[in-house]
C-alpha cells in the first residue's frame, strides 16, 4: 500500500511542530518534570484552543470530527519534542472509552469537557502486577442497591495524580475465565475513599500515579457498559491507544536520529567529523532503517484504525512491539554515537532514553503484543 498523509494532515504537522518548537523546548520539559502535576495547564489550554483533544472526537460530541489519523500526527510531533500533557490519557485512552463503550447520555455528557481541555480524564487498569491482560484486574465492584462500591489498588495509571475523573476497571461477577466478570466505572477523583499517589518514576516526562479505592460508593449510573462485559471495550480501546503509541515511539526515534545526525557532523576527531568514520555511518544508517520501517509499521495501523478495518487486531500489537524496539535502539544508539557527553544529566539524550523504556513497557511490553500477534494469526 502507497500510504502518505494529505496535504491538511502535513499543514498540522507543520503547524504543531512550530508550536512545540517555539513552547515546549527541553528547558520547558525539564521544569515540568520537577513539577508536582507534570504539566503546564497554560500550554494545555494553549492546545485546547487548536483542537488538539478534540481532533478525533465526533463533532455532535463537541469534537472536531477527525479520525486518529490526525491524532497519530499530533502524537508523533509531541513524541518528538517528549510533550508533556495528558494527552493520552484524557484523549486517548479516556475518551475512545467512552465513544466504544459508552451510552449516548454519557458521551454527551462526559465528551464535550474531555475534547474542550476542560476535564482530564484517565483510564485505570493495572494493579500491582503491571499485566495488560484481563487476569490482572483484581480490583472489586459489588452492586449495592443504586450504587456499586469499589475496592482496589490501580497502579501505573497514567496520569492519575491530576485526573479529575478516573475510569476503573474492577470485578462485578465470578471469574470462570480471565475476561468474564470485568466491568468500567467513571469514579470522579474527589469520591471519598479515592486516594492518590504520584509515583517516582524513571521517566519524569510521562507521571503515573498509584490510586487507592476503598468502600468507594459511585451511583450505578457511572458504569460504562454492561456489567461483567468491558473487557471487549478495554481490549479495543488498547488497540486504538498502542498505535497512538507507536506514532509517539516514531517521533521520538526520529528526534534521536536528528540528534545524533547533527552531533556527527560537529564532533571533531582526530581531524576530522566522527560522521565520516564508517563505523559510526553504519550506526546513523541502523537507526534510520529503524526510524522508516517504525514509520510504516504506525502508519498503517493508524491507517486500519481509522478505516475500521479487520487487521486492527493483528497491525496494532505488531506496531507497538516494532515501535518500542525501534525507539529504544534508537536512543541507546543516539547516547553511544554522543560518547560522554550522552551520559550526563545536562544532555537531552537520557530523556528520551528514559521516555524509550518506559513506552515499551507501556500497555504491555514487545513480547506480550507478540503473544497477542501469534494468537490473532493462529501460531
């Protein structure tokens, strides 16, 4: 398939580099990381103000009607400059679970907030054990008249510190298999008996927070989806946020491609720039097979999520495990063709580094998306 982006979707990536370029430079990322919430609610709001949360949420829901073929441009672009904004949690992970599961009075209701910037919203799935996969969620909801109450710990939820609604994975029924049993819950962050921690994390650019639910009472009428069937929903919705992944991965490995490119030619050894020794071409010449096989991998899948097509199962698990593999050779590569000067705190190279591992173990690390892989093509 010849697959390039139309003439509006390349104006967006013009138009979102110039803004990260002229916002969101590495001495920005660098202040945030210290910062308690991780973001900047003025540049939040800044984006807010383009459509960027909007951009892949139907219009009669207060979006912008794209698909994520959009979302994927602004993905990589903000991959590239590690911009960080909840934006794939609030606008990923939270609102394509409300559009797939989701009622029409709970999309009405809960969408126009998520695609205005106005609410962050965050999904919470993992537990202690850090497993993407339905057997992890140990968490409980038991029906108590017009309301359930909620008991559980969620860890390594993205974003969760600062989400002013979080959605909760917990278990209504019996589990006879992994996936029965698992249903969604829309928990507002200040429902007494929620509490939450900020972890310390690796990746300073990208908070995950522990969430801590006991007795926590929210009204019947904040489950999304029918009870004891949400697995399906989490499953689709993980699909839609690693290929939204991927496109971050790509414009994260193609930034450390730049650098490295750049350092070459500036580095003088022995006479003469590093970039002209064969040994550190051979690496350049990796990472850039690296970066455009990770391009055509995200591409595609972004292109079969948008179009609804059958392969999304089987194109999302091989971007991830691709994309993570690719950024993460990438950014070690990049700090080795830097030599000393790629190890210290002072040099972005550690950033993305550090951005690298932490997207590959995110939603499941390379060897757990190829499991999902073989199972969906029969090995």
């Amino acid at each position: 398939m010849n697959f390039a982006f139309s003439e509006e979707q390349e104006m967006l990536r013009d138009s979102a580099r110039r803004f990260l370029e002229e916002k969101c430079g590495s001495e920005t990322v660098r202040a945030l990381m210290e910062t308690e919430s991780g973001y900047d609610q003025g540049l939040w709001a800044e984006i807010a103000e383009q459509g960027w949360q909007a951009m892949a949420i139907p219009e009669q829901y207060g979006g912008a009607g794209f698909t994520i073929l959009e979302q994927i441009v602004l993905m990589e672009e903000m991959g590239r400059a590690l911009f960080p904004v909840p934006f794939l949690a609030s606008a990923v992970l939270a609102a394509n679970t409300l559009l797939v599961g989701g009622s029409e009075d709970q999309k009405v209701v809960f969408l126009p907030g998520i695609a205005a910037g106005e609410t962050i919203w965050t999904l919470a799935v993992t537990e202690e054990s850090g497993r993407w996969d339905a057997g992890g969620v140990e968490a409980t909801a038991k029906r108590d008249g017009d309301e359930y109450i909620i008991n559980g710990v969620k860890t390594f939820v993205l974003d969760g510190h600062i989400a002013d609604t979080l959605i909760v994975a917990a278990r209504t029924g019996s589990q006879v298999e992994p996936d029965d049993g698992v249903s969604l819950f829309a928990v507002p962050a200040s429902t007494a008996g929620l509490n939450r921690t900020k972890l310390d994390t690796m990746d300073q650019t990208r908070p995950l927070a522990m969430i801590e639910l006991s007795e926590v009472r929210i009204p019947a009428s904040n489950r999304i989806g029918e009870e004891g069937g949400a697995w399906p929903i989490i499953e689709t919705v993980t699909d839609i946020a690693v290929v939204a992944l991927a496109a971050e991965q790509v414009g994260g490995a193609q930034k450390c491609l730049e650098m490295a490119v750049e350092y070459a030619k500036v580095r003088i050894q022995f006479g003469r720039p590093i970039g002209s020794f064969q040994a550190i071409k051979h690496k350049c010449a990796d990472m850039l097979v690296q970066v455009e096989s990770a391009k055509s991998a995200a591409y595609y899948a972004a292109w079969a999520t948008s179009e609804q097509n059958e392969e999304v199962a089987i194109v999302a698990p091989l971007a991830k495990s691709y994309c993570s593999e690719a950024y993460f050779f990438c950014a070690a590569e990049n700090i080795q063709i830097h030599g000393g000067i790629g190890f210290t705190w002072e040099h972005d190279a550690h950033l993305y580094f550090k951005r690298a591992k932490s997207s590959e173990l995110m939603f499941g690390d390379p060897a757990f998306h190829r499991a999902r892989l073989a199972d969906q093509i029969g090995l």
